[in-house]
C-alpha cells in the first residue's frame, strides 16, 4: 500500500499486521518514507501467511495506491498515457 506522507498508510500496515496476528496468521511488514515529512511517498509492504514468514519478498497479490502517481514511483514502471487507455 502506497500514499502520500500523512495519508495514514503506515498505520493502515500497522492495523492490518496486528490484525493478522490476532486471527493466528504469521506476517512481516516493512516501512518505507519518502525524504519529506509531509506530503513524500510512504508505503509499506506485508506479507501475511498461515506458515512462518521469513521476507516479504514474492509475488504480489495485491496493491493499493492513493493516487496513480503513487502507484507508479511505488512499482517503479508506469505505463504510457496510450497503454492506459
């Protein structure tokens, strides 16, 4: 899931980690900010299984971005205007 900075992203990967564990699902996450305080990419990674999870790396079944600007520096590949229509 990516947002801007202040979105509440970051405690959206929070809620949703703990709310794994409290179901008995093993996860990770990991943060990541942008250089600025406010209003910068944030977005965080979370691997949720029912079996130990040792890295969020894998295959993504899901993303979640605030805005398609976000999505893109978070996946870092945008498709052209032409491919988008």
């Amino acid at each position: 899931m990516a947002g801007a900075g202040g979105d509440g992203v970051i405690s959206a990967g929070e809620s949703l980690i703990n709310a794994a564990a409290l179901t008995g699902y093993h996860a990770i996450l990991t943060k990541s900010f942008g250089p600025q305080i406010r209003g910068g990419e944030s977005s965080f990674r979370l691997r949720v299984a029912a079996k130990e999870v040792f890295a969020v790396s894998g295959t993504l079944d899901v993303a979640i971005a605030s805005t398609g600007t976000i999505f893109c520096v978070s996946a870092r590949s945008c498709p052209s205007a032409s491919a988008r229509r």
